[in-house]
C-alpha cells in the first residue's frame, strides 16, 4: 500500500475517535460540554504535535541517532524513518571515510607525487612525494593555487596551454621531474609528478663513462698506430729504434688491457646480477700476501711497513677484498717518491675492523678529495699516464666496500702525505 495512505489512515481515525467522543458526550452532557471536549482533545493533539515537531526542529540542528527522540502514533513512524536514513547515511559516512583513508595511505606508498586540485587548480590535497618533488606543504598550502605555488615558467605555459594529453619535462629544485594533469570529474584535476632525477643523473654518468673511456684509450691506440704506420713506412728501420718503438708498444697495450680489466670489473661491481658471495678467509694471511706484493713493486724505493693488529677472519669475498686494498696500496706506490715511506694497517676499530695505507707521497688538496672516487677522475692526469693511472682505482674500491656494508675515508695533505682507510662494519665478522 502507499506509504501516504499509511500515514493517513491512523491519523484520520485518530480524528475520528476525538470528534465520536466528543459527539457522545453532546449526545449525554449537552452540546458546550461536547464542544469543549472536542476542543480540548483537538488542542491536545495540536500541542503533542507541536511538542513532536520542535523536537524534530531540534534534532535536525544536530542530526544524531542516538539522540533521536521518541514519538507516539504517526510521530513514532516519521522517527523510524529518519533512524534508518540517519544510520544508512553515517554507515555510508563511516564507509566513505575508511576508503578515502585507505586511497591516502595507498597514494602515501606510491613511488610517484599526486596532487588533486579542483577546476581552477586550487590544491586540496596531496601525497609526501608530491610535497618533496614540488616544494609544497599540505598544512601550509591547502586551497592555495598550484601556479602560485610553483612558479616554474614551463609549468605556467603547460598550464596556460592546457595540453594535458602529453606530459611536461622540467627541472626543479635540483630534480627533473615529469609532470602530467588528469582531469577527473566534473571540477576535479589531478596532478601526476615522477621523479626521472637518478635516471638523468645515471644517463650522464653513463655517457660521461664512455666519452671517459673512448679519451683513455685513444691515447694508446694513436701511439700504437703512429709506430705501426713507422713500421710500414720505414721497414729498414735499425734494431734499436725498433725495439724501442716495440717497447712503447707494449707499455701501450698493457694499459688499455688494465684500463679494459677495470672497466669490467667496475661493471660486475655495479650489476645486479652479480651478488656478493660470503665467505670466511683470513684476513692476516690475505694482507701478508699483498705486504709482500707491495715490497715487491717497489723495489726498494720505498719503507714499506706493516701493523698488524686485527682480526683474524672476515666473511666477504676475499677476491674483491683483496683487489680493494691493493689499489690502495699501490696508489701509495706510485705516487710516493724514491725514499718515501709506506705504512699498511690492519686495526680493530671502535666502528669494526680497519685497513689503512699511510703514505709520505705528494699529497692531495682538499677540494680533490670528494671526487676521488669518481670514475676516471684524476687529480693531475699527466702524472696518472706516467704511472700507468686508470683513474678507476677508487671507484673500484668504493663499490667494493658498499658491498661489504664498508666505506672509504681519505685523508691528505699536499707536500705529506695520504692515508686512505678501508673502514668495515663488525657486521663483516660474523657469518
């Protein structure tokens, strides 16, 4: 039936039963006896219904459901109602909040910004990625307009332009950033911020690497051919020039072949796909042997000395390890002069074990030492030909040492001397 016709039909009999009573009454008391109960019960009703309705006014300034009051007859049915529409809507309230909390914890793990703005771009909300790439603050920044925020002239023009169906490029704070806006809705925007920074960065280094390495081997390749193309030129060449030329040669080819050796083994170094594996060996026994290798390349010219005080066995690779403090021992070498002293250490730290080469050599400035491990970086790169330099020893070491959860300190002064330590973790003690 109707739901009209249900509220109706009560109050009409209500109505009903006032007016036959008040009849009766008429019929038994006489007519100002019945006129006045009719008045009465009509009144009464009047009030009751005036009294229901103030509460109802009441309730509706603060709409609760378990402050909704009670109500008799037709009252008891609109209240009813209003409880099922109250629960259904706070049910939907509490649905609509739990998943619009569940959306900004899902936003705050994205790798990626996200502001949602409205039509006029007016920031209402964003995640923590959006905040770090942009500059912006949430509490700060709320129902600010996003132009007035970023004042980038390529992001005001993508703006203006309103070609939205590609994406923006543009450098930021020290990031490049790739920039997109969704609409979404009638009077809602959304603003998409990845962070293409690493892969920029990665880019020059991978291009700075093989301008770096086509220079490096240039060199020896223009001397090889120049007294290849001598050969050619002038086959009745006496022995001894020959020989010479040969001699040059050689020294050539064994430097592009190390030049080669540490371009791959920097890449194994830096490749996912080539894990570090643990192993125990014995430290002492290890630098012993590169102590005596280190006798042996200097060839008297130095003091090379040894402190021994560390522990006895590490877990890493002692391949990588054992390349590691070799590059810095014969760093020492070859840039400390005839008569210099060379001291190599193996210490227990208050950090974890450390391996130290102290040189009296010439030394470095201050604004080098930052840059050292650079790949190719060489202080003075005329004196890193004369020694046979790479310029990728230090870079060597350094991935080395992230891997074993290490790191390398350097400390020099020009005219006295260097000492660059090898600093473990105690982690690198235990299985």
């Amino acid at each position: 039936m109707n739901p009209h016709v249900l509220f109706w039909i009560p109050a009409a009999l209500r109505l009903v039963l006032i007016w036959t009573g008040s009849a009766v009454l008429w019929y038994f008391f006489g007519p100002i006896v019945g006129l006045l109960a009719g008045l009465a019960l009509t009144t009464a009703m009047t009030v009751m219904q005036l009294y229901y309705l103030s509460a109802l006014d009441i309730w509706l300034d603060s709409p609760r459901s378990d402050r909704l009051p009670d109500g008799w007859g037709a009252w008891h049915a609109v209240y009813a109602h209003l409880y099922r529409l109250n629960h259904d809507e706070e049910k939907s309230k509490k649905e609509l909040t739990e998943w619009l909390t569940r959306f900004r914890e899902a936003m705050n793990f994205l790798p990626d910004g996200v502001a949602i703005m409205d039509n006029v771009l007016f920031l209402e909300w964003c995640n923590p990625v959006a905040e770090k790439h942009l500059g912006l603050d949430l509490e700060r920044d709320k129902d600010m307009r996003i132009t007035n925020l970023v004042r980038v002239p390529a992001f005001i023009d993508y703006i203006i332009l309103g070609r939205y169906d590609e994406p923006l490029e543009m450098k930021f704070n020290d990031r490049y950033l790739v920039l997109q806006i969704v609409p979404f809705g009638n009077r809602r925007q959304i603003l998409v911020t990845h962070d293409r920074t690493d892969l920029v960065r990665t880019e020059k280094i991978r291009r700075d690497f093989v301008a770096n390495a086509s220079h490096e081997l240039r060199t020896p390749l223009t001397v090889i051919n120049g007294f290849l193309e001598v050969a050619l030129a002038q086959p009745d060449l006496d022995r001894e020039t020959r020989l010479a030329h040969l001699r040059m040669m050689k020294e050539q080819g064994q430097r592009m072949q190390s030049l080669v050796e540490d371009m791959l083994t920097l890449t194994n170094l830096e490749s996912n796909d080539y894990p570090l594996k643990r192993e125990a060996f014995d430290a002492p026994e290890l630098i012993g042997g590169i102590f005596h290798a280190a006798q042996a390349l200097s060839g008297g010219r130095h003091t090379v000395s040894l402190e021994m005080d560390g522990p006895q066995t590490l877990y890493g690779s002692a391949d990588e390890i054992r390349t590691a403090f070799t590059n810095l021992v014969t760093n020492a070498i070859r840039y400390t002069p005839d008569g210099g002293s060379i001291t190599l250490s193996w210490k227990n730290a208050e950090e974890g074990p450390r391996f130290s080469v102290t040189d009296t050599g010439i030394g470095i400035e201050a604004k080098h030492i930052p840059r050292l491990t650079q790949r190719f970086y060489q202080v003075d790169k005329s004196r890193s030909r004369q020694v046979n330099g790479t310029g990728l020893g230090l870079s060597i070491v350094r991935h080395i040492l992230l891997r074993h959860e290490g790191h390398l300190d350097i400390a020099s002064e020009p005219g006295k001397g260097s000492t660059f330590s090898a600093q473990f973790s105690r982690r690198i003690l235990v299985p």
